[in-house]
C-alpha cells in the first residue's frame, strides 16, 4: 500500500505539468465519510458503522473530471455484539479506484456531478472469540465499483463537495452508501 501512496504522489508533478497542456486542470482531493456496513466473512455476520477516507489526484476539463483515488475504510467493529457473544470482528479494506465525473449542472461557483469508478479493493478480516482465546482471518483482493452523486461550491482554486458514493465489493459482498464532504485544491 505505500508503493500505491508513493505512486500517487510521484504522479501529482506530471498532472501539474498536464494542466499547462489541452486545457486539463489538475488537482487534489481528499474527502471523509460515514457509513454502516454490513457483511459475511467465514460465515460471520460483520455489521457496524464505518468510516472512509479518500485522497485523490485527478485533473478536470471544462465539465469532466478524470482521477485516481486510494480509499481507507476504518476498522468496523461489533461493539455490542462482542460484549454479549464475547466475539470481536473486524475489516479493514483499501481500495484503489479510477473515476470519472461529470457536471450536469454547472455555473463559476457551482456544479452538481454524478460519476462512476471502477477498481481493486483489498481486504483483511480478523474475528477474534475470546472464549476460546482462538482468531480466524482472511485476506483477499476482489473488485469494487462506485456511483456518485452531489454538488461542488467552487472558487478560483479550491472547491468544496458534499455528496453521496454508493460502493459495492464483491468480495466480501457490500453495498455501501456514504454521505460525504470533501475539499478539492484545484492547480
């Protein structure tokens, strides 16, 4: 995963080239989310809430925008479960996505997008049953697509979304539905 972070970065100098060509303008965007999951692994019910986080590199011409995303899902965790059963589960998924957007409405200051992504999600799930002082877990790589949706309040070179991605990972089986905010640092 640092090799995907390094990667990113290492890329963001050629967008920043890229912009002074076609009329493509790069930028940088981060957004966080909140949501709640829920999933089966090794025939374990995982269900909880669960946060995202997503940083991009991308550039944007007049109303589409191409980008680059590494996503972070923080650990979900039963909380409730685990203090009745004595059972801890946990995932943790990473992602590494390819989006496209594009504005249907749009002025100088704002804009409402929808857009799709495509990618590869990797996962590591650990459930733990302190009864038994025994863990299982399972690690993997399946493929993950997105859809989204929400307005951007733009000025010269920041821009600020708030929206809603839908997610869905084949492996484990989740959809996910996450309201979000985000800032974009437009070069």
């Amino acid at each position: 995963m640092k090799k995907i972070c390094f990667a990113i970065f290492a890329l963001s100098p050629s967008l920043a080239l890229a912009g002074t060509q076609n009329n493509w303008n790069p930028y940088l965007r981060a957004d966080a989310g909140f949501t709640y999951s829920d999933a089966t692994v090794m025939n374990y019910d995982i269900s909880g809430f669960q946060g995202m986080f997503n940083f991009a590199v991308g550039a944007q011409k007049e109303k589409v925008r191409l980008e680059l995303a590494l996503q972070e899902r923080a650990t979900v965790s039963e909380m409730f479960s685990s203090l009745l059963n004595e059972t801890v589960a946990t995932l943790d998924q990473r992602a590494l996505m390819i989006n496209g957007y594009y504005d249907v409405l749009s002025s100088k200051y704002f804009a409402w997008y929808l857009g799709a992504g495509a990618g590869v999600n990797n996962y590591e799930a650990i459930i733990s049953y302190n009864n038994t002082n025994t863990e299982a877990s399972e690690k993997g790589y399946s493929a993950m697509l997105g859809a989204y949706t929400g307005i951007s309040i733009n000025f010269d070179y920041i821009g600020f979304d708030i929206g809603v991605d839908y997610y869905y990972t084949f492996k484990p089986s989740i959809n996910s539905l996450v309201p979000k905010v985000g800032l974009r640092v437009m070069f």
